[in-house]
C-alpha cells in the first residue's frame, strides 16, 4: 500500500480468483481462460514475483479480445512484451553475417504450431488431410520456419524508435507493445506456408501485417 505498492504473485492470483468466480461476465472470463490455454506465456519461466502487473496486464488482453476479432488478438499478444520474452521475439535481430546470428525461430515456429494453422492440414470438419499414401500433409517445415522467422525481427520494448541503440538499450517497458527498430528487421523477400510471398523491402509493419492476415 501507500504511494509505491508493491505487488507479487499472490495478490495477481487473489484478483484472478475474485474475477474468474465472481465477475458478472462470466462467459468473458471463461473464454479469456481458455485462450490463456492457448495463447501461452509462464508466470513461472518469467518470474512471477518481479511481473505481477505485466503478467495481469497480458491477461487484460485476452480477457479484452474474448469476443473480438481473432486477428486482432493475435496481433496485440504478438507484440505483447511478455510474449516476446516467453517467446524471444523481443530484441530478435536480422541476421549478421559479422557474428553469425540468425533470426530466433522460437516464436515463428510457436505461431504456426500453437496459435493458427497447427503441425497438419485439416478438413472443414477438423479430421486430417491425407496425401495419396495415407500420410499427414503437413502445414510447414523447418524452411518455413527459418524464412516466418524473419518476419519477427527489430521489434523490441516501445521507446523512441529513430535511435536505434534502444533497440537492446531502452528500458524494460511490460505495458506497452513492442515497437519496431527499422534497422534490426530483416527486409529480404520471405516465403511463407502454401507458397505465399512477402516482397522484399515492404517494411516490418508490412511484413507483420502480412503474415498475421
């Protein structure tokens, strides 16, 4: 209490608790829950004592996009900070052929598996594709992984994005969604799943954009 409070795990726990049994809406509150089932980050991998308001806030957005647009949803959690930490997309560079860094994969290949198109294609009816021998037909492979992985390059905490040393300087913003850093994004051409193309030098909103749709 008073002018600084500090706020921990349990008290994020308690307010949750209150809501999920209390709250008048609760159709919202079970579909927030569910898509905390989906749209995953760990308290626990981000440290639940030092991120309690951060980790309420990302929750605020699934409980905000219940009953939006999907798109709209995974746009706001894709440049949610606490996402691009789970996930390393924060301060993910292009590649540089200096050092040898290529683009983290990790959120790139989460995105597909996890969050949209899944390991395999699907019927309308949800039961499995099948090629002329039986076999899955899947969505994506490692290519496709290594080339979505650039989309997800030069977006780091929101600060003033014409000085690109706070790309990896600016301070620990929770709150606000990520910026793009223009000179951290990779602007080659990108081949995405099904074959569909990203042209070179559209910009990493564009590229971002894009990708989602």
């Amino acid at each position: 209490t008073g002018e600084n409070p500090q706020f921990d795990w349990r008290n994020r726990q308690s307010a949750w608790w209150k809501l999920a049994l209390t709250a008048p809406d609760q159709l919202r509150q079970r579909v927030a829950f569910a898509l905390s089932q989906i749209l995953v980050i760990s308290d626990v991998a981000l440290g639940d004592d030092s991120r309690a308001e951060p980790i309420a806030n990302y929750y605020d957005i699934l409980g905000n996009g219940a009953f939006g647009n999907f798109r709209t949803l995974l746009e706001n959690v894709t440049r949610s900070p606490l996402m691009g930490e789970y996930l390393s997309s924060l301060r993910n560079a292009k590649a540089d052929p200096v050092t040898g860094t290529t683009p983290d994969e990790n959120y790139a290949r989460e995105v597909m598996q996890l969050f949209t198109i899944g390991l395999n294609q699907l019927q309308p009816d949800g039961t499995l594709k099948l090629d002329p021998s039986g076999v899955p037909i899947p969505t994506y492979d490692q290519k496709t992984i290594t080339e979505v992985a650039k989309v997800f390059t030069g977006w780091a905490f929101a600060s003033d994005t014409s000085n690109a040393n706070n790309f990896r300087g600016a301070g620990a913003n929770y709150l606000a969604p990520m910026v793009l850093f223009p000179t951290f994004h990779e602007n080659g051409a990108k081949t995405l799943f099904n074959g569909i193309q990203i042209p070179a030098n559209q910009g990493g909103a564009k590229d971002l954009k894009d990708t989602l749709d």
